[in-house]
C-alpha cells in the first residue's frame, strides 16, 4: 500500500507484493481476462501476453477497470474493437470513466470497445461458455464466472445460494478474502474459508489479499490443504 510501513509492505517477499486483482485465461487460442484493473497494462507486459479477445468485467470499481484505455494495443494490433462484456450499469460507468471513447468526434488512437451487456443467462465469448455467479458486495451487485471447472468470484461478501449452486463441481475456485479481520464489503479470511470448505474444489485460491492479511507463507501454513493465497504471476493448468 502507498505509504505504508508495516512489516508486510516494507519486508513481505515477492508473493507479499500484489497488484490489483486479475485474471488471464486462455482455452483454445482465446484469450480473456476477467478485469482491467489500474495495473492492467504492467501485468500484460510482465506476463508478456500478446493476444487479448474478451475482457469480462465483475464491477464497475475503478480497481477493476481503470486500465481499459491500454486495449489500445490490442485495436491497433489486431486492427478490431475489444469486446468487453459487463452489466449495463457498468457498461454506462464506462461509458462515463472513458468519454472520449464514445463521443462522437474521437481522436485517433483513441481505445475501441465493442459493449456486450450481459446477466444472469449463460453467454458465449468466442467458443467459450460462459455462466455469470452474481453475488453481494455489500449492496452492490458483482459478477464472478464459472468458465468450464474454473469458477472466479471476487468482490463479495455474500453469495446466494443460487450461485453456490452455480460453482458446485468447479474443480478450481477463486474467492476473494481481503484480510483476517471482517470488512462490510469483502469476505475476511473465515468466511471465505467457509464458503470454500463447503463447495470444496480440487483447489481453492484467496484472491483480493490486502497487506493486512500479514505474510504470505505464514498464512498459507494456517489454509487446509486444498486452499491457497493467489499471488501475482501465479499460472494453473485446468
Ligand atoms: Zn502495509
Ligand atoms: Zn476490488
């Protein structure tokens, strides 16, 4: 965190040091990422990803989506606009964050979004099916997805039983938890383990991790076995 000094900000290893929360996945020659955080352009160069098809967005929190602008690369490159899946409220926060994108006089070089609104129904993103998990960030509405045996829900801190129906039978799941101590918005540590012993996946993996979490490889000792802490860089066969 800016500005911090606590041990875990100023002697944490590489794994106690994260950027925003984000995920790249690839099926088949597609490539997807679910968010864009502020971070959106350093992780795709670190990971050096050269393609990029879909973007599907959870909220419209400017921690998961203030990096759209770089799509940029990928219009040129790929000379096309970058389909970006996501709610109609945040679609229209979109339109909002990045006027200059859909006025009607635009710059050149200005980024390109083709809007897909999307629910509660099952959708295609290329040949990839995709299942919405809605869930509560406090009072906001979020979307996590189920893609396949992998199911990602971040920002919540309730999840109806609907949706926990949804994720049942993923072999791979990852769940947000910002700390140990409760927050009105985000699972702490327990209630996400909760919720993972439940649906008990193959694996399970802590995304959304704030430094008050405390070290990296001191928390995952106290995580049964099949559950994680995330770090950035990590990389999961399916
Ligand atoms: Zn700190
Ligand atoms: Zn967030």
């Amino acid at each position: 965190m800016i500005a911090c000094s606590c041990d875990v900000c100023t002697k944490g290893t590489k794994k106690d040091h994260r950027l925003r929360s984000s995920v790249h996945i690839e099926q088949n020659g597609f490539h997807l990422n679910i968010d864009a955080g502020p971070d959106f352009r350093y992780q795709l160069l670190r990971e050096n990803i050269k393609k990029l098809d879909a973007i599907l967005i959870t909220h419209c929190h400017k921690d998961h989506i203030a990096g759209l602008d770089d799509v940029r690369s990928f219009n040129y490159i790929y000379k096309k606009a970058m389909d970006i899946y996501a709610l109609p409220r945040d679609i229209e926060a979109i339109q909002r964050e990045f006027s200059y994108a859909f006025s009607d006089v635009r710059y050149r070089g200005v980024p390109e979004f083709n809007t897909i609104p999307i629910g509660h129904k099952k959708f295609f993103a290329g040949n990839m099916e995709i299942l919405p998990l809605p869930a509560l960030h406090m009072k906001m509405e979020v979307l996590g997805f189920r893609i396949g045996d992998f199911s990602y829900l971040t920002d919540t801190n309730y999840i109806p039983g609907e949706t926990l129906e949804r994720m049942t039978g993923s072999r791979v799941i990852v769940l947000n938890a910002l700390r140990k101590t409760p927050h009105p918005s985000h699972f702490c540590l327990d209630e996400a383990v909760k919720v993972l012993k439940f649906l008990h996946p193959e694996q399970a993996y802590i995304t959304h991790i704030s430094h008050l979490m405390g070290f990296h490889d001191e928390v995952e000792k106290e995580l049964p076995d099949f559950i994680h802490l995330a770090y950035d860089g990590l990389k999961i066969e399916i």
